[in-house]
C-alpha cells in the first residue's frame, strides 16, 4: 500500500512509500481521495519519509492534498522530506505553496 | 565529440516503464561516480522525459519509446529520449511551467525541471510524427575518485 492513513478529531496523517511517479500517482490520488472523504480533516500532515524517489506527479499528488484540503478550510503540512523531493519541490517553486518541515 | 560510451533501451509506451528507464540511466552513469544529487537529479529529468513520452506520444494505444544513453570524455553525460508519436504542436507554449495537455492530475513542470537539473535541453517535435528531447549535464570530476 503506497499510504497508509490514520485520522483523530480530523486529524489525518497520510504516510506516502515508495516511488512517487506517474505511475504510482493515480493510486496515491485515489486512496488520499477516499481518506479526505471519510476524515473530512482540519489537519493533514503527508509524511514522506518512505518516499524513496519523486518527481513532478508527485507535485501534483500534493497539490491535489492542498487543494482538498483547503476547499475544507484545512491546512497541510508536509513532513520528513528526502533530500531527492526537496530538489525537485524547489525546482517547481512549490516550496513557496506550502508548510514544509525536514 | 565523440561519445565514450553509448546503450539504448526501447519500450512500451506503458507507465510500469518509467521506473525502468530511471534505472538503467542511472545504472549507465554509475560509471562517472556522480554524488547522489546528480544521481537524482538525472533520474528525475529522464523520469520527466520518459513520462511526457508515455503520457502523451500515443493517446489511443501503445507504442515504442526509445532512450538513448551517451558519456563522453568530458565526464557529460546525454540523454535522449524519442517516440514516433503524434508530436507537440506549440513546443514553446509547451515548455512554459504548469502548462499542460494532460489534465487535472499533470502538474505541467516536467520541462521546468528537466530545464533545471539538466544543462541543456532540446525539444524537436513534428506533430504526427514524434517528439525528441535531448539533454546533457556534466558530471562534476572528484578527487579520488575512479573511472
């Protein structure tokens, strides 16, 4: 399972593994899709830890967070970020967009 | 110049491949002892090039990507990665950041960061006919180091 998700009090942690592609992307969607659905959070926090490669679908997998998150007036944070996705975050300029935390 | 080396991997146009090509790119330039960044940062260029093939050169069904792999004395290394698909009409328009054909779930920054981890990029297309992009980067000489 790429995510693993575990929510209180809308609270959601989304745990993201491995490879986060294009190929990866449209299931990594899914399930974030589904678990925002069910918590409806105030708090999202994607923690990348396990992510062992990303490029930019994997911007786009954030991006989508954000914005469902926001459309519920929630905010998200983004946690343990390898070295890898940092650079190509910052290549994209997304950086700027959102709350992140090595 | 000359390369010093060269290997080219053709394959289907299918998403399962994108994690093979970034493989065998950075199986191939393993031999100039990049750090982890330029490791990385060539993974993901090929990784952006190999998915804008897949995601965009054969809408209606399958075909062949080819990626061709090339050192050369200067410790640079060039990648290129082609189809024989439908091509891209505007290539500038293309290139700018967040543009996209492909839809909600695109963030359009595959060029921009192709354009930012690599030192050159080429974009040739002919709509009908395919797309090639070709891209080099240097690979930083360390002391100590072996080729």
């Amino acid at each position: 399972m790429p995510v693993t998700c575990t929510s209180e009090d809308r609270k959601l942690l989304a745990v993201i593994y491995g490879e986060v592609d294009h190929h990866a992307a449209k299931s990594i969607i899914e399930e974030l899709d589904r678990q925002i659905d069910l918590a409806m959070p105030r708090h999202l926090t994607l923690d990348l830890a396990g992510v062992t490669f990303m490029d930019s679908s994997g911007i786009a997998v954030l991006l989508r967070a954000l914005r469902r998150v926001r459309e519920l007036s929630g905010s998200v944070k983004v946690v343990h970020i390898p070295e890898q996705a940092i650079r190509v975050l910052r290549a994209a300029g997304v950086d700027r967009l959102m709350k992140f935390e090595s | 110049m000359k390369p010093i080396n060269e290997a080219t991997t053709i394959f289907l146009s299918r998403s399962a491949n994108e994690g093979y090509a970034r493989m065998v790119a950075a199986c191939f330039m393993a031999q100039l002892d990049p750090t982890l960044d330029e490791l990385g940062d060539v993974k993901t260029a090929v990784s952006e090039a190999v998915t804008n093939a897949i995601v965009h050169a054969y809408p209606n069904c399958l075909g062949m990507v080819t990626m061709r792999l090339r050192l050369f004395e200067d410790s640079s290394m060039e990648i290129m990665v082609k189809d024989k698909g439908v091509g891209i009409e505007d290539v500038e328009r293309a290139r700018t950041p967040l543009f996209t054909t492909g839809g909600g779930e695109r963030s359009g920054m595959g060029f921009t960061i192709m354009e930012s981890f690599m030192d050159t990029l080429k974009v040739r297309s002919s709509p009908g006919k395919g797309t090639s992009v070709t891209m080099r980067k240097k690979i930083s000489r360390r002391v100590g180091g072996t080729r």
